[in-house]
C-alpha cells in the first residue's frame, strides 16, 4: 500500500493546513485561558500537531508530493504549500 494511491494530493494538502490551524487553536486556547488542565492539554496537541507539520514539511512534500522539490527550511516548504502549482519552481537550492 502506498500513500500515493491513498490519498489524492489536495488531501494531503488539507492535512497540512489542518495542522496549521491547530497549531494556532492550540495557541489561542493556552494564550487565552487560565485552566490547568485545558492548557495542559493544548500544549500535548501542539506538540503533537507541530511534529506532524513538520514531518509533512520535510518527508511528505519531497516522497510523496513533488519529488524534484529543494528545501531550505520551514519557510521554504510553507511557501511550496500555499503557492500554485503552476508558479512552482521545478528546484530551488
């Protein structure tokens, strides 16, 4: 079984994003209020979710998404997930 045949590539996309926007839930939630235990468990989501974005940042985009793809960081990878494909260089260095 590969991933490529389990989920076409928008809905890794989503993925991506999904974990973004918990990211910044997570951040509101512990930036925002004064329970112990709601903060406690935001912080385990964010850490979970931050090492979810950032394997799909470094692994997934380059196996699975566009294998030619040249990363230099975070940043990089993030620009490759919210620019158009047609706008995609083939390789950065």
């Amino acid at each position: 079984m590969n991933l490529k045949d389990d989920l076409p590539k928008p809905w890794i996309l989503i993925k991506a994003i999904l974990f973004l926007v918990i990211l910044a839930l997570c951040t509101f939630i512990i930036l925002t209020t004064n329970d112990l235990f709601a903060e406690t468990v935001a912080v385990a989501i964010l850490m979970w979710s931050s090492a979810r974005l950032y394997y799909f940042c470094f692994y997934v985009i380059h196996t699975y998404l566009d294998p030619t793809f040249k990363f230099t960081g975070i940043v990089s990878a993030l620009r490759w997930i919210f620019t158009k494909p047609r706008q995609r260089p083939k390789s950065q260095i």
